[in-house]
C-alpha cells in the first residue's frame, strides 16, 4: 500500500477508533438478547433494536470513509472479510418512513 498523508492517516485512526467503540457498545448493549422477541416485543426493546440498527449502518459508513480515505488501498489487505456486504448491511436495514 502505498503511503498516505499523515492527515489521513488520523482520519483512518479516527473513524477506527469510533468503530471499535461502536463494536463494543453493541456487544455489551446485547448481552442479554436471548431471542429476538427481546427486541420486538416492547417499546424498550424496539427501542434498542433502532439504536442497533443505526450503530450498525454508521459501522458500515465508516468503513466506507475508510475505503475513500486510503483510496481502495487498505481493505484489500483483508481479504478474508466481505467489504461489500460491510458496506451494503446499512441496505438491508429496513428504515421507516
């Protein structure tokens, strides 16, 4: 990969560190989620489910920043995970309109 900027670099390290929060919030948040009717069976659990699904889509937008940011250059050198279905999961959360 070819060097980037060192502006870009804290950009990178930035919204990393933001995804690693968010990986770990999520994880915690549902520790205790047994069964999806944990989640849509009450108005605090839809709740929850909604703060979830926002988590998750700004995972998949930063990833995305990420992508932009390095120019294509750094998630390639993970092959083994599906970059494209990162990006595409905040599609296939449903969103209310």
């Amino acid at each position: 990969m070819e060097s980037i900027s060192s502006d870009k670099r804290e950009v990178v390290l930035d919204i990393l560190l933001q995804v690693k929060e968010a990986i770990e919030n999520l994880m915690k948040w549902n520790q205790g989620i047994t069964d999806m009717n944990d989640l849509l069976l009450s108005p605090n659990g839809m709740q929850d489910l909604a703060g979830n699904c926002m988590t998750i889509m700004a995972i998949g937008e930063g990833f995305r920043k990420i992508d932009k940011a390095t120019d294509g250059q750094l998630l390639p050198l993970r092959p083994e995970i599906p970059w494209h279905q990162v990006f595409g999961l905040r599609n296939r959360i449903p969103t209310q309109k």
